[in-house]
C-alpha cells in the first residue's frame, strides 16, 4: 500500500505543525478488500478505508482538507467527481484553537503481477492514470505557500 506514505509525506511537507511532530498525524487502515479476478494477469487490487487523524490539530481544518482534496486530484481522482459520495470525516473540538479531526478516505490500489524469465513474479502498484481533470496542474509543488502563516487563508 502506496498511497498512505505519499499522503502523509505530502501532509508533513506543507503542514509545519506535521513536520514538528510526525506523531500528530496518525494514519491507519480499516475495512480493507483484496479483489483478485481469476484472469491470467493475476493482479488484485486492494481497497481500504485510511483514516487519517490530525491529533491535537491548531492549523484551520480548511487548510488540512484542501491539501488532502489537492493531493486526491492525483491520486484517487474519482472521490472528487460530482457522483462521488465525499469524504467522511469527524471533528472533536479540544478548545478554541485545537481539535482532533479525522478524515475517512476510501482508496483503491491496483497491484499487477508479472512472472520474470527467472520464474520469479514482479509484484508492483500502478500508479494512477492521468489526473481527473487533464490539462490542469495542481496548484503548485509547495502548497504552503499558498497560505499566510497567520491565519490560514489562500494567498492572493
């Protein structure tokens, strides 16, 4: 599984808060399907609910759920289309400036599996294909700096 260690180093790298403490952000996985088609391919494809947890959390959630909805643009593109049912999340409020906030993301990873001329079978994750929306890149490779320090709004 892929997906959650990229989105977690894409969280620690524009979250600053995540940076400081790497523990503030709890990742794991619930309801977790293999599906494997009796196809000669002999592939699966795992899919699983990460619940991503932002402990003791003092940044705006909007900043934290852009980011993630960003980073979704290119790695499970179809949560975002208008059908798709959104994501799940929860929000306990610690006091004014803190909360808990967990946010339930289902994902999917297709695995192929290819016999080596040695006998051996070369087990690997597809990466998505091209993102939803071709043609637009994401907003930028340093998503923190779209925002001010102070109060969590996009930059202009």
């Amino acid at each position: 599984m892929k997906k959650p260690a990229r989105l977690r180093a894409a969280l620690v790298a524009r979250i600053p808060e995540f940076a400081r403490d790497p523990d503030a952000l709890v990742m794991f996985i619930d309801k977790g399907r293999c599906r494997a088609p009796m196809t000669a391919q002999r592939g699966f494809m795992w899919s699983y609910d990460l619940n991503l947890v932002a402990a003791n959390y003092t940044g705006d959630p909007a900043v934290l759920f852009f980011l993630v909805v960003e980073w979704l643009r290119v790695e499970q593109p179809d949560l975002l289309t208008p059908s798709a049912p959104g994501l799940a999340f929860e929000v306990d409020i610690l006091d004014p400036e803190t909360s808990d906030v967990l946010i339930v993301l289902t994902l999917d990873e297709v695995v192929t599996a290819a016999p080596q001329e040695d006998g051996s079978v070369r087990v690997e994750a597809v990466v998505e294909p091209d993102p939803l929306f071709p043609g637009e890149e994401p907003l930028a490779p340093d998503l923190a700096a779209l925002f001010t320090e102070a109060d969590g709004q996009v930059a202009p």
